[in-house]
C-alpha cells in the first residue's frame, strides 16, 4: 500500500485543441493546428481537431464525468485564438464566456481548475507574423495572458503559462513534424527563446491578476540514458540530456543556456537581448512535470565502443506509442527537480499511456496495462515523495481518448473511451480504478 500525503491533488488533464472541436464557431479565429490539419500529408489518416471530442459542447457532460470519477483537479487549456482570434487586439467575448461557464461548473462540482495558458495552438495570424520565432509574439502572449487571467483569476488559482516549450519549438520549427512544420534550427532556438520569455514576462501578469494565484510551466522531460558505457555514447547521451531537458530547466532555475549545448548548436543567438535571461528566471510557484518514458542515447561515432555492449538494457514492455515503459524514469526526474534544481513545488502534470482498447461485448472497455502503467508510475512518485520531494499532486493523461496529433486518433490514451462516430463515452476499467486510488488516496500493491 503507497499512501499519498494528505492534500495530495488528484486530477486528469486534457487540452483545448485535443479535446474541444467547434474549430472555427462563435468567433474563434483559425489557429496553427487548424492549418496544418487541413494542409493535405501532414496528419495521419487526414485527421483534424476540427470536432475532437466535441468537449466545446458535450463539456457538462464531461465535468459529470470528472465527478464521477472523482476528480479533484482538472487540468485544462484555452485556446488562444478562440478568445483574441487575431491573436492580439479584439477580444471574442464568447469564447471568455465558455470558459467562464466551465470554470462554475468545476467549481460547483468540487473541482479544482489548473489552467494551461498555451498548450500549441497559436493563432494562425501571429505564425503570418512570423510566429515563435518572432519576439512579437511573446509580447502578443502578455497581453493574452492579461486578458484570460482578469477574466478567470477570481476562480483559477492554479495557472500554467506554457505546456511543454521543447515541443513547441523542436517539433513546430526543427523537425516539422507539427504546426507550423517549419524545419530550421535557427528558427527552433529563437522560437524556444521566445517562449520562455513570454512565460517569465506573463508570471507578474498573472499574479497581479489572481490574488493568492500560484503560477508555474510545464516541462516534459525524460531520463537521457547513454546505449553503451562507451565514452562516445555517454557524451551523446549528456548532449541529449542538453538538448531536451538542461535547455530549458537551467534558463528557469536562473543559470542561463548550457554551455554545451550553446557550443553544440553553434549559432549566434542574438535573439537574447539584455534581460532576458532575469526575465525567464522569474521565481515560480511550481514546476510541472510532464513524464511518459526515457531516451537510451547512442552516438554515431563510436569506435573506441567496438567491444562493449551496445545494449545494456533488458527488453521492456512498450506502449502503443513505441515508448518504453520505465517508472523509474519518474523517480530519477522528481529527485532531479527537487535536489539539483531546487523548484519549491512539483506537480505530475501528465502521465499516461495509449493502448489499443476496445469495446469489448459487454459494452466495457477493459485496459489492464494502463492500470500496470499508472500503478507502477505512482509507486514511484511515492518513493520520491518518501525521499522528502515536494510533489503535490498527480495528473492522468489523459481523461478522454482524443486528438494525439501527427497521430490523429490513433492513439487512445483517456481513462474515458470515447467513440468518434457517436460521441460516446465509457468509463474504462483505469478510470474505476482510479476512482478507488482517489477515494482511498492510496495505491494497493
Ligand atoms: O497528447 C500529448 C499532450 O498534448 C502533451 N504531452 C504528451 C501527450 C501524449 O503524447
């Protein structure tokens, strides 16, 4: 039995563009996701948020469900350009509104919101200005932020600025393989630059904003492990670890870029104007932390490693996503945040893991190895809690099957089935599980 301490938050997250459809309805403007869905070969099977889980209408239904579950927190974003479809300038009253009748309703279901301020869909008009890469944009941020937390700050407590910056601008400006589908590495550091800018210069926004808010960013960050002992592989593996996680924990935790990795992309970086670095370095409330699986890291030059092993590790289960499954990951990142870095609050923002489920003949949607996947993750933050980590709560990724990007629907990683055709939705077995962690705010062995 793993009891968790009192006041632990359990919660369940989704985001606007996955979950919400109704694309271009009461107002909102088209976003950077919405163009390159409808941009032919860049998403599987021509998938498209435009309808999702049509969560923009079918949301009460879904908070019945939270409850059902017994959710205590909801992780959420808001689409930027459903409330200043143009990105900056005029606001669509509308879409505050929906906002507005979501957050009463958590609230009146004993639900506590955490909401993500951008989690990648960034209007389409400001990518036409240049997009992440253009320090314009995390101006336009500011006053987005401004203008979402005068709205909500009276019921959001919980903010989050940004959701996953290494994604944002390593997948949307280097590998293309999501919106804007960009490919140019001085386009990706500028655009990483950027957002991390915006967020530190949207934190005193906020919290002057919401009184008594707690504001924080999301990372997703992974163990980077070397193939070999080789020492070939172990400097590939530092350089990875540079890459994804070191580029943007050190500039948040005030040490600037890494040099290494400065040195390793060897580009001028004259986006960084006087101040920047004290900006981003903004103290925070929290850091969320975003974990699903490791990297194992070979290099391409590896002479010297002719006679090592160039796998020491075991064969290991693998979800649908092709991610090994590695709890300890979740352990090693905690102590990390905590210890190295000194973040004051940590909290499991995402966690989870897609599998084919099924409906099976009577009408239930058995998934056993996402509740392995889930036990053996929160075994893990329960050990890290036990070696004195400030972790305060735990976010499922995802509540409801949904879009999974370059993926479209391929990958199902909700605790709720949702049918596509119909809209409907079933409770898989994780979720009554989960409901059962919550209730006894424990995992049994
Ligand atoms: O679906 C995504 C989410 O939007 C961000 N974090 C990872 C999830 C699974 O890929």
């Amino acid at each position: 039995m793993h009891t968790f301490p009192e006041g632990f938050v359990w919660g369940a997250a989704t985001s606007s563009y996955q979950i919400e459809g109704a694309w271009d309805e009461d107002g909102k403007g088209e976003s950077i996701w919405d163009r390159f869905c409808h941009t032919s070969g860049k998403v599987d099977n021509s998938d498209t948020g435009d309808v999702a889980c049509d969560h923009y209408h079918r949301w009460p239904e879904d908070v019945a469900l939270m409850k059902e579950i017994g959710l205590q927190a909801y992780r959420f974003s808001i689409s930027w350009p459903r409330i200043l479809p143009q990105g900056r300038g005029a606001i669509n009253l509308a879409g505050l509104d929906f906002y507005d009748r979501l957050m009463d309703a958590l609230l009146e279901a004993g639900i506590t919101p955490f909401a993500t301020l951008y989690h990648w869909d960034l209007p389409q008009t400001l990518q036409d200005h240049g997009g992440w890469p253009a320090r314009p944009t995390a101006e336009a941020f500011v006053e987005y932020a401004d203008v979402v937390s005068r709205r909500l700050g009276d019921r959001v407590k919980h903010w989050i600025t940004l959701n996953e910056p290494f994604v944002s601008a390593f997948l949307g400006y280097l590998e293309g393989s999501h919106a804007p589908g960009h490919t140019d590495l001085d386009e990706m550091l500028a655009a990483a630059h950027h957002l991390l800018l915006a967020h530190g210069w949207a934190v005193p926004v906020i919290r002057r904003n919401s009184p008594q808010a707690r504001v924080g960013i999301v990372l997703n960050l992974g163990p980077c492990i070397p193939a070999s002992p080789s020492v070939a592989d172990r400097a590939a593996a530092w350089r990875e670890d540079g890459i994804l996680n070191r580029w943007y924990l050190n500039p948040l935790a005030a040490r600037g870029y890494p040099a290494d990795i400065v040195q390793h992309y060897g580009r001028p970086m004259d986006f960084v104007q006087a101040n920047d670095l004290e900006t981003i370095a903004v103290p925070l409330d929290f850091v969320g932390l975003n974990y699903y699986t490791r990297r194992i890291v070979r290099s391409n030059e590896v002479p010297e490693a002719k006679n090592l092993p160039r796998t020491v590790f075991p064969n290991r289960e693998h979800t649908a996503m092709g991610w090994e499954v590695y709890p300890e990951g979740l352990y090693e990142l905690l102590g990390r945040l905590h210890f190295e870095y000194r973040f004051p609050a940590i909290y499991i923002t995402e966690n989870g893991a897609a599998y084919a489920d099924q409906v099976g003949s009577d009408g239930r949607v058995d998934d056993p190895q996402r509740v392995a996947y889930f036990k053996a993750h929160l075994k893990q933050a329960a050990r890290a809690i036990r070696a004195g980590v400030p972790l305060r709560g735990y976010f499922a990724w995802s509540l409801l099957d949904n879009f999974e990007w370059a993926y479209g629907y391929s990958k199902r990683f909700g605790l709720i089935y949702v049918d596509f055709s119909t809209q409907q939705r079933i409770l898989k077995s994780s979720a009554h599980w989960y409901r059962r962690v919550i209730a006894a705010n424990a995992v049994v062995d």
